[in-house]
C-alpha cells in the first residue's frame, strides 16, 4: 500500500466522521470538513481553470503556434475586468452583451427545438399521423395494442397539467374537474421525484459507509476506528463543555 | 401526552440511527437480493452490444466527486463493457471539479482490462464553454481538444483516426449529475450532429430524464446506484453498486415503515 493512498484513507475517513458529525448537533469539527470542502472546491476549480484556459488554451497557442486570431477573443474576454474600474466599466457591456447575444442565439432555437416541439409530436405522435394524400388521421385504436393505454393516459396528463396553470378561466364546474385532475397527475410527479430523490440520497450514504468500512482494513491503518472514537470522544468533551458555560445573561 | 404524541416528538438522531444502521448492517452481512433489469437500462447496453469491433464510443463523465457514489460505478461498468468490445473510447468532462476523477476512472479501468492510452483509449480532459464545447466538437473535435488531459496532440493520435467530429462518433452516453449533462449533449449534440446516445445520471435527476427515452431522444438511461447495479449484473461483472443494493432496498424499507407509522400516528392524535 503506497503512502499516498494511507494518507487519502485517513483524511477521506476523519473529513466523513466530521461532516457525520453534524447528525449529532453542529460542532467545530462540522465547520472544519465544511470549511475545507469549500476550499478544496475553488482552489482546484481554479487551478484547473487556470492550467487548462489560461495555459494550455491561450498562451501556448498564440506564443507557440502564432495563432493570433485568438487575441479576439481574448480582448473581448479582457473587457469583462473593466468592471473593476469604475470610470471604463460600461465597457464590459459589449463583453456581456455579445455572451448574452450568443448564448441566446445558440439555446433558443434548439431548446424550442429539443423540448418543446420534439415533446408535443411525442405527446400527440401515438394519436394522430400524417397519411400521404390524407393529411392528419386519427390513429388511435383500443383494440390495437400498438396504440397503448399510455398514450391517452399522458396526453390527458399534460391537457389537464397545461389546464390547472391556466388562471384566466376560473375552475368550476368542469374545468374543475380538469384542474383536480392536473393536480393528481402532478402529485405523482412530485411523489416520483420525491422517491428518487430519497434513493439518491441513501445511494450517497451508501458510498460513504462503503469507503468507511474499506479503510477499517489493517492495512490503512484502521482508519475508521481510530478517527470514530477520536469524533466521539471530542463530541463529548465538546457537549461537556458547552453545559459547565454558564447561560448567557439577559 | 400520548404514545403518538411522543413518537410524533421522537429526537430525530434515532431516525438517522435506524437508517445509518439499515445500511451499514446490510453492507456488512449482504443477502444479495435478485436485481431485475430495466428496459432502459438493457437499451444501453444492447446499443454498445451491437457495436462492431473499433467503433467510436464517446464517454462523457459530467459529474464531480459529490455524486460519485452513483456515477463511479456507472462509469466503471460501461468502461469494462466498451473496452471488452475493443471499442475505441474517448472520454471526457464537461465539469472542471471532475477532470481529475474522470481521468482516475478511466487509468484504472484501462489498467485492468489492459488498454493502451492513445491507442485504445484518450482523456480529452476538460474544456470551458459547457454547451459551447459540445457545439465545437460538433464542428471540430481538434480545434475544441487540441490537446488531450495529459497535453499531448490529439491530431495523430491512433485512438482519434478518421474522427474529426461528433458526426463520426457511433455511440455517446453522458454520465451526468446536473447542467450540463444528459440533456444538454442531445439539445446541442445528438439532434444537431445526428449521433446516437444514452444517457447515466443521479437518482435526483432520472424523473425529469424520462420524457426524452419514452419520446426516443436517447436511446436508454441509467438511473442512480441502481441503474448502474442493472449494468453490472448485465456484464456480469458484480461491483460497488450490487454491492450496494441490499443496503439501498433496507433503507427504502425502512424509510416506507416509517412514513406509514408517521401518519399512523398523526392520524391517532387527530382523532383524540
């Protein structure tokens, strides 16, 4: 086992307990696993950014390869600093202004695209179908097993949701029974992702107790055991602690 | 006060006991219960099944260390699938917080199943721009990944030949765990650049992902620890996520025992 992989044991284990910790009440411990999670986090954000944009994208390209178009870019990026400055500020507008104008024009047509009119012909597709000749038929058929339950079941599903958020009509009567159908069919949605939701969460913990049981091995060091009875015992002391302070007046 | 009253204002630590401990006992004296495969997941895997020999296969690993419980195993088992169809797999990320994991995750498995880098196997690394870099590849895969993660030119590299773009790539699946992920490699990938793709991602996001397999806009999904345990009874190849299923199916238990007695319980104080 090389030293490095002991030493990631050891600190993957106690940095776990720590931020476990936080199940028992909220403690220093909890802070520092925190703290340096959010450290971590931004130091290799950008470092990597820095190596990767930086190095590797803009300065071996245009020293190296004399590849100077990319100075564009680079001056246009550059203007974005200009914030800083408050006297030429207005000049990052052009920077945001041509992110915005891009970034609009790449994502509106292919999200409208993507999921809007790829969902509806989805939703209606199973229904109806454009014969040559003929135009639009109707397709549907109960005793055709191709054409499935499913079918009348979501596109139900998606009239009675686009209903219950249509608020110029008022619900009544009929449109009620729309509306509390929309809420059913919502209900299960949200009870679907609530369900997934929960077995992501356990999946995470799982992962954590596997590593935690793997670094319980001999050859780590035992990590697991020594760094659990340190967390509790330092639990304690610190519990111990806040009930011999005296209350805070007032 | 009343039994349900009290088990209303139960300390919630005992809660997270009985769950710590429906997974840690689970994890240590596993019973292996019988996983049943998903349609979806089967379509992944029968996609790469069907791939003949030295077919393109693109492996988009976007997530970082915080989902890795139950993407590493996704990856890891789709990894051992490509490689024993010799398929030339190029990896990447779109999440600069996951380059150096991705980049584990493929050394190791290559290592184990004996592939060669640049030959069998290359890391693009990570690029900026998210949905932009897809748009790139799309146009020039060379131009967006000059470079692979360990800085050498990927134009020549023999893992690369006769692929200049996404239009060449035979089969992508994202492992994705947020924005940009699953969703966005088919808006500016597959239904720009017409390339077949699956899709991996987390348990949170499965639900929002289903519209886009039943309307055939990805081909298959795999959904959390689960989906990835389907993949590897698939292979045959049992890892961490059958590992942890036994674990996962206690605590689901567990948490329906408790939502039931829960509302058991409120209803006895309403009606007092």
């Amino acid at each position: 086992m090389s030293v490095e992989s002991i030493i990631g044991a050891w600190v993957a284990t106690g940095l776990t307990l720590f931020i476990f910790s936080f199940l028992y009440r909220d403690n220093p411990l909890f802070k520092l696993a925190e703290h340096l999670y959010v450290g971590v986090s931004v130091g290799y954000t950008i470092v990597k950014t820095y190596d990767t944009v930086l190095v590797h994208l803009i300065w071996k390209p245009i020293v190296e390869n004399h590849e100077w178009t990319l100075l564009i870019p680079v001056f246009i990026g550059t203007l974005m600093l200009a914030r800083y400055a408050p006297k030429v500020s207005w000049l990052s507008r052009y920077a945001f202004a041509f992110i915005v104008g891009v970034g609009a024009g790449l994502a509106i047509p292919r999200t409208i695209s993507s999921f809007i009119l790829k969902q509806v012909e989805d939703t209606v597709r199973p229904l109806i179908a454009l014969v040559p000749g003929e135009g639009a038929v109707f397709t549907w058929n109960l005793l055709n097993p191709a054409s499935g339950v499913n079918t009348i079941i979501i596109l139900i599903g998606v009239t009675s949701v686009l209903f219950y958020f249509f608020f110029s009509v008022e619900h009544a009567g009929p449109g009620k029974a729309v509306a509390r159908t929309g809420i059913f069919f919502l209900m299960i949605a949200f009870g679907a992702a609530f369900g997934y939701t929960v077995m992501a969460r356990m999946s995470l913990l799982i992962g954590r107790l596997t590593d935690l049981i793997g670094y319980a091995d001999a050859s780590y060091g035992r990590p697991t055991l020594w760094l659990l009875l340190l967390t509790v015992g330092a639990l304690v002391l610190l519990s111990r602690r806040v009930k011999s302070e005296p209350p805070p007046e007032g | 006060m009343s039994l349900a009253e009290r088990m209303l204002k139960i300390d919630r630590r005992i809660i997270f006991l009985i769950i710590g401990l429906c997974t840690l006992l689970p994890l240590l004296y596993p019973v292996g219960l019988p996983i049943k495969i998903s349609p979806e997941v089967r379509a992944v895997y029968d996609y790469i099944e069907s791939m003949p020999e030295g077919s393109v296969f693109l492996l988009s690993l976007d997530f970082d260390p915080s989902s890795k419980p139950e993407l590493y195993p996704q990856a890891v088992a789709l990894l051992h699938h490509a490689f024993r169809k010799n398929l030339r797999v190029v990896a990447m990320t779109l999440w600069v917080s996951g380059t150096g994991l991705a980049d584990q995750i493929i050394t190791q498995v290559a290592r184990e199943t004996g592939k060669e880098d640049t030959k069998d196997y290359v890391f693009l690394g990570w690029s900026p721009g998210g949905t932009a870099v897809i748009i790139n590849m799309g146009q020039n895969l060379y131009t967006t990944f000059p470079t692979d993660y360990h800085g050498r030119p990927t134009k020549g590299l023999p893992v690369l030949e006769g692929v200049n773009s996404l239009r060449d790539v035979d089969y992508a699946v994202s492992l994705g765990a947020g924005n940009p992920g699953v969703e966005a490699w088919y808006v500016f990938g597959k239904d720009k650049y017409k390339f077949e793709m699956g899709g991996g991602c987390t348990g949170v996001m499965a639900p929002g992902l289903y519209p886009l397999l039943r309307s055939g806009q990805i081909n298959g999904l795999i959904g959390g620890l689960r989906g990835a345990a389907e993949y590897e009874s698939l292979i045959g190849r049992k890892g961490q996520a059958v590992a942890g299923m036994d674990a996962q199916s206690a605590t689901h238990m567990a948490i329906i025992v408790l939502v039931m007695l829960c509302n058991l319980f409120y209803f006895a104080t309403r009606r007092q």
